[in-house]
C-alpha cells in the first residue's frame, strides 16, 4: 500500500495520475497547502523541504519526497512507464527533468501571477507567459514525429500533462501547437488519466482568495524552516 500525501495542484496530480496507470494500491492523506498542513512536523519528516507530494510506500517502509524521484520509485516498482534499455531510459529521464527544471517552475510561477497574485506586475507576468509559451512550442516540435515525447507513453508525458492542462487559463491557445493538441487529446482520454486528475476535484480551494493561505504558501523563508524543524510532533 502506498499512502500518497497531495492536494490536488499539477505537482500533486503527477503522482494520482501515476499510480492510476500502474494500478498501485494506495490511500490519500490530505495535505492542504492553504491551510499549513505542510509544516506539520509528522510530515516534514517524510518530505524536509515543506512541500508535496511525497509517499510512503508501506511495503518497503521507503517515503519519497520530490515528483520526479516519485515518478521513478513507482515506475522501478511497478515496473512501468520507465525502460531499463539504457538509451530508452535516458531519452524518458532527460525529458522527465525538462519538465522538473523547465515546464514545471515556469508555469507556476505563471500561475502564482495570474491566480494570486492581486497587483498588476506586467513584467513579471510577460516573463513568464512568453516561457511557457515557449516551453509549449519546444514540447509541439518534439512531438512532430513521435506519439509521446519518448516514444512511447512514459513518466515523462505523466510528468508534463498536469502542467498543460491550465493553458486556457494562462492565457495560451493550443490550437497554435497542433502536435502537442493531438498529445494533450490523446492522454486526456485515458481512463487512469481522468481517474488521477479526478483526486480531490471536490475538495474546498480558496488559496487564490485567503490572505492567510497566500501568507502560507507565499512569504516563506528560512525562519519558516527553521521554526518547522523545531515544532513538536502532534
């Protein structure tokens, strides 16, 4: 059993999206971000850096903090979605780090200005639309002549789909990327896909609106780590 601790953002959506895929066995501890569940002592010390999701896998007795080291734990378990041919392995791995240095940080720190963000900051927000823009055409060029951006459908299109699935509300148009549309439209239909995004669809969110969750998510600094690492456990 693998307890997976999430809330239902494009990181934490990674990994329900991925143990629907590999048909893994698993129950959901609820981290809302909005309300500080991330500093909770208990679970820092599964995942140091304050942030889901991370799982612990209660066969092994293994926790895994960070999506990517995720995405490769339960892969090597289920032996899924990762090849062991080495090429294979690194054109998956390659483009599973595009997404954890690229497309990931770009699009939330689009989403932090378009979604919680109160002040006009024109700068800021042209800076980080025109990167995603950008890191869409490089995924549409990839995708020319292949299916999935390794070839075959893999952690690394599982890694990348959450982060395209805000494009209409970044303010984007798919339909300028023609091969990416047939991606995106080809994993949207996938019934582990839909399972895994379907997590937590029905839970509260009101960070965008909270003063306090925004404070929570947002003004942090290294007094916040070290007040967390202090706290008592519950």
């Amino acid at each position: 059993m693998i307890e997976l601790y999430y809330w239902p953002t494009p990181n934490g959506r990674k990994i329900s999206i991925m143990l629907e895929e590999c048909g893994l066995a698993y129950e959901v501890r609820r981290v809302d971000i909005g309300a500080g569940d991330q500093f909770d002592p208990a679970f820092i010390a599964i995942s140091p850096n304050n942030r889901m999701p991370a799982i612990v896998d209660q066969t092994t007795g293994i926790s895994v903090f960070e999506g990517g080291a995720i995405l490769i734990y339960l892969a090597e378990k289920a032996g899924r979605l990762l090849p062991t041919e080495t090429r294979k392995r690194f054109d998956v791995l390659q483009w599973l780090f595009w997404q954890a240095g690229g497309l990931g940080p770009m699009a939330g720190q689009l989403s932090h200005f378009v979604n919680y963000v109160l002040e006009d900051h024109p700068y800021a927000h042209e800076r980080y639309y025109n990167e995603y823009d950008r890191l869409l055409a490089v995924m549409d060029v990839r995708l020319r002549d292949r299916e999935f951006l390794a070839d075959e459908y893999s952690i690394a299109d599982i890694a990348s789909f959450p982060w395209v699935m805000p494009y209409r509300r970044f303010g984007n148009d798919l339909d300028r990327f023609p091969n990416l549309r047939r991606w995106f439209d080809l994993l949207k239909e996938r019934p582990a896909v839909q399972r895994g995004v379907d997590v937590g669809k029905d839970w509260r969110r009101d960070e965008a609106t909270n003063e306090r969750a925004r404070e929570l998510m947002f003004k942090q600094n290294s007094e916040t780590v070290f007040k967390a690492a202090s706290a008592p456990e519950k």
